[in-house]
C-alpha cells in the first residue's frame, strides 16, 4: 500500500501546475505586469505562491 502523501505536498504541487499552465499560456505575469517568459522565472513565481498559501516547501539554497 502507498504512503499517504502530505497535504502541503499536494497544495504545493497544485499551485505549481497551475501557474506553469498560466505561463505555458502566455497569461503569466511578474509582480511589475510583464509578460514572464523565463520558465526559470515561472518556476520561482509559482513556488514563491505555493509558499504564501501555508505550503511547506523549503528555501532557495544560496551559494557560499
């Protein structure tokens, strides 16, 4: 039997399939109103979103 999956995972995981479909539409925008192109970009939007809707998702590792 599969190990249940954890609701924060799947908020998470929700938040980034719809905001990579918005930017697959061409309808994604930054904070300033423009038109995100960079699916780098549209990836950090989206998990930048996931974590203000109360996701557990961990921060960006810096390099040292």
């Amino acid at each position: 039997m599969p190990a249940k999956k954890s609701a924060s995972k799947s908020k998470a995981k929700a938040k980034v399939h719809k905001v990579m479909h918005e930017h697959k539409e061409g309808k994604l925008k930054s904070g300033s109103g423009k038109k995100v192109t960079s699916r780098k970009q549209a990836v950090a939007i989206a998990l930048n979103e996931a974590r203000k809707s109360g996701a557990k998702i961990p921060k960006k590792k810096s390099k040292s």
